[in-house]
C-alpha cells in the first residue's frame, strides 16, 4: 500500500486540528471560572461565562482526542502497519481510509465498538 497520500492528509489534518486548539487555548487560557458573583454581577452573566468555557475547554478536549489519533495514524505508518484494522487484523478498505485517514478499526470492529460504548 503506498501510503504517502495518506501520510499528506494526516500531516495537513494535524496541522488544522494544531491551529484550531491553539486558536481556542488562547482564549481559556488564563481565565479562571468564577468563584461566586461579586456584588456588581450578575449570576446569569456568571452562570453563561462558565458554561462557554466549559464548552470552549470540551472542544479543546476533543481535538486533543482527534490529535491522538491523526499521530496514533501516523506512527503505523512509520511501522508498517497502517490500514491494518488494530482489532481482528484483517486491510481497512480503501474508502474508508479515504473518508477517514486516522481510522483505526474495520467497518465491522468499527460498529462492534460503537455499540459496546452505547451498553456501558
């Protein structure tokens, strides 16, 4: 399998999921959620300032999470073992490696862990 195509999209996709945390870690950054409203604030304002950094540092979060798997993605292809589903072994097809470079699972362990997740 030539991976190089591969090697570009997850190079290029790590490199947006980088600028995309940096962007949202600069504004959480130094803010500190308040401990309880002083005399002039409001508590709703209070209450909507710790929900948006709860949201800004879930995203964070999640491209954390998506940064793990584009470089989890781009040591097996260092290794050899890219496009191998990490599960039963057998190729990832080609569709969907295309659709999803940093996929690590066949469709079938794909679904399988899927709906483990949703049961627990």
């Amino acid at each position: 399998m030539d991976t190089t195509t591969y090697r570009n999209q997850l190079t290029e996709e790590r490199e947006r999921l980088v600028a995309m945390r940096e962007g949202l870690a600069e504004t959480t950054e130094g803010t500190e959620p308040p401990v309880e409203a002083s005399s002039g604030d409001h508590p709703a304002d209070a209450g909507s300032e710790m929900f948006e950094r709860s949201l800004d540092l879930s995203i964070v979060q999640e491209l954390d999470g998506q940064l793990l798997d584009v470089e989890h993605a781009l040591d097996r292809i260092g290794n050899g073992t890219y496009g191998t589903c990490e599960a039963c072994g057998r190729e990832i097809d080609a569709e969907r490696l295309e659709a999803r470079p940093a996929a690590r699972f066949c469709m079938d362990d794909q679904a399988a862990a899927e709906r483990d997740a949703r049961i627990q």
